[in-house]
C-alpha cells in the first residue's frame, strides 16, 4: 500500500476551491428560477450503489490452478454466492430506494449467475441449481413496492462462458457432464419511471469499454475484465446534464494499479469530455485518503467536486467499503472510501450513506460488501 503523496492536498484544494465558487453562485441561480421557494425547482437526487457479485473470484484466477482445482474453486464461489443470498439482501436495498426515491441509479456488479443442468438426470423433487440475474430481481422487488425503474443502459464487462458445476445439494454430483454455472458482469443505469416527462428527459445512452483492461490467466488463458462505463445525456427541469456510472479496475497491492489510473485517464478524456453539467457515479476503486491510487485525484483534477467531502465529511469520514465475502460480519467493517458521486459544473447539496444492514438476519448481516451513497444534486 502506498503512502499519501504530498503534492496531493492541492488537488483538494483546488476541488474545495471549485465547491466554494459553486455554491456562491448558487443563491443567485436559485433567485433567478432555480431551486428555493421562488422557483419550484428541485435538485435531482442520484444514487451509487455496488451490489456485491456474492463471492470473491480471486480463488479461482490463479495462474498455476490446475482443472481438478478449478472445478472445486468454482463450486466453492457458487456456494458463497448461493449463502450470500442475492433474493434476500435485494430487499434492504429496494427498501433503501423506496425510502430514497432516487431519480437516477448507477449500480456496479449487477451479476447474471446462469446455472444450467446439462446431462444430468434431475431426481424427483430434488431442487435444480438457481440461477440469479441481480437486474431482474432487484426491479422486480421494487415493482413490489409500488415503484418503477426503467433500465437505461446496460454495460457489459466481463463475461465467464460456462463451466463445470459441482453442487450435489442441486443434484449437479460429476465433475463435468451434469451442470454448469456462467457469470456475465454488468453495470446498469436505472431511471424513476414516476420522473420521466415531468421532470427528467433523457436522451442519448451509451456504454462502453476501457482501452486499457487487467488480464489474468484462466486455465492457461486469457481472461480480461473488460471494466468500462454508462452515461445517458438529459435534462431535468429545463437543465442539460449528462449521468455517468463506472466502476474502475480493482488495484491490489503492487498489482493494477497503473490499470486503474489509465483507466481513470481514459474515463476523463472520455464519457466525461462533455461541455453539460456531469454527475459521475460508481466505484472507482481509489481511496480518498491517496493511500492506494491517484485514480480520485485524476477525476478531481478535472475540476470535479466530490460530494461526500462539501456534505458529509464533517458527520464521519464515510466509508464505503469491504465487509467479509459471506457478508457475516457483525459490525460494518468498512474502512475506506471508495464509492463516490462526483459532479462539474453542478452543486451537490446533500450526501448520505445507505449502510445496508439487515439486523434481523442471521445471514448475510449486509446488503452487499459496499455502503451505498445517496446525493442532491443542483443544476444551473
């Protein structure tokens, strides 16, 4: 881990100075017909929130990892996924929108696990392997509540094509010829039904893919992660802005971190180039204390203002991130900061986090391995 840079505190400074000059100028926009009680505006409210993939792959991404191994690791992940229990914890965080109301929601690893039963002969009443596509089942929890969220734009990142599958619980007993279990991951723009035509237009949607991408090998291949990005270009009441979600390569020690901070380049010189207003949500991977990557600096840099650090820095430093894989930890033990609603040119006025515990379960305790974060967001 590496330590803070010194010449760092400038880039926080130059983005507290950019927050100071936001907020002068916002009394005389909201004079002039903007937010406040001449107007009849409102700001727009975003959230970010991680939904956890269920398990930790990294077991299964080591070079050296012979088949007979791999097909026990992947059997191990897709039990950690299954005791992680996506159906459950889905609704802490459907709870946490409806309490919301959220007008736009960036969401990382919104996994597709597809277990399928290939040869085997299932035994009667015997329960076959579940599969869980995390999109349909959280809007499908928050159809249940009354609410409507339009998917706007879907990126895909990595994809893992079907392997073997041991799970004799679900009838899936050889290590080869009875199931297999695939992993698409995404990341997905969400839009409230229920603000579409009154206040919030959108328009343009795109998705993307970074040049730059980590690789590892699996099984003697290749495998690349494939991270990138969503923005969907709008206006909300009369104002023009663009919405973007990403979530950056994951920077263990010694390792992509130089991948994550291209990445944080390509992001700038990419779907954050843009004249409009911008509200950058996701998981960046980067620590706001510097301790890991200049990713959050470089994003900083381009004149952006993070919103935890003009509302929220002063109630608790806000950490974002990482509870135990099988989500049992008792207490929070989130230690950084990592999840971030960034905005250019527009005034975030409110900032919270959404802790995900479930009290009443005896597992998982959490909602997923990331606090979510919530913000107000003030256009001009």
């Amino acid at each position: 881990m590496r330590g803070v840079r010194w010449a760092r505190t400038s880039h926080v400074g130059v983005a507290a100075a950019i927050a100071c000059v936001v907020a002068f100028a916002a009394p005389a926009a909201a004079g002039a017909g903007g937010s406040g009680a001449g107007g009849g505006k409102r700001d727009v409210t975003v959230m970010t929130q991680n939904l956890y993939l269920g398990s930790s792959l990294d077991a299964a991404l080591v070079p050296e990892i012979t088949p007979a191994q791999f097909v026990a690791t992947v059997a191990a992940i897709y039990g950690t996924v299954n005791a992680t229990k996506f159906p459950l914890r889905v609704d802490k965080i459907a709870d946490e929108i409806t309490a919301e109301r959220p007008d736009l929601i960036g969401l990382q690893e919104v996994s597709n696990w597809t277990a399928a039963v290939t040869h085997a002969v299932p035994t009667p009443g015997e329960p076959t392997p579940p599969s869980f596509d995390f999109l349909k089942i959280l809007t499908d929890a928050l159809a249940s509540r009354g609410l409507h969220y339009d998917v706007v734009k879907i990126a895909n990142h990595v994809s893992i094509a079907p392997v073997p599958l041991v799970a004799p619980q679900f009838g899936c007993r050889t290590t080869a010829t009875d199931c297999t279990v695939a992993l698409q991951d995404r990341d997905v723009i969400l839009r409230n039904h229920d603000a579409a035509g009154l206040d919030l237009d959108l328009e343009t949607a795109k998705a993307g893919n970074f040049p730059t991408q980590a690789t590892v090998q699996l099984l003697g291949k290749p495998l690349s992660f494939d991270r990138g990005w969503a923005y969907v270009d709008g206006t909300f009441d009369g104002s023009k802005f663009r919405f973007v979600t990403t979530h950056l390569e994951v920077a263990r020690p010694e390792e992509f971190g130089d991948v994550q901070e291209q990445q944080a380049r390509e992001l700038v010189a990419g779907p954050l180039k843009t004249l409009r207003p911008v509200i950058l949500v996701g998981d960046v991977n980067s620590a706001a204390d510097g301790s890991t990557t200049d990713s959050y600096f470089t994003i900083l840099r381009a004149l952006f203002v993070d919103a935890w650090r003009t509302n929220g820095l002063k109630r608790n430093p806000g950490f974002t991130c990482c509870r135990a894989p099988l989500l049992n930890n008792p207490t929070s033990m989130l230690d950084e900061r990592i999840d971030y609603v960034l905005t250019r040119l527009a005034l975030p006025t409110s900032a919270d986090l959404l802790l995900g515990e479930i009290p009443t379960s005896p597992l998982p305790h959490w909602a997923s391995d990331h606090a979510g974060l919530v913000a107000t967001v003030r256009l001009f």
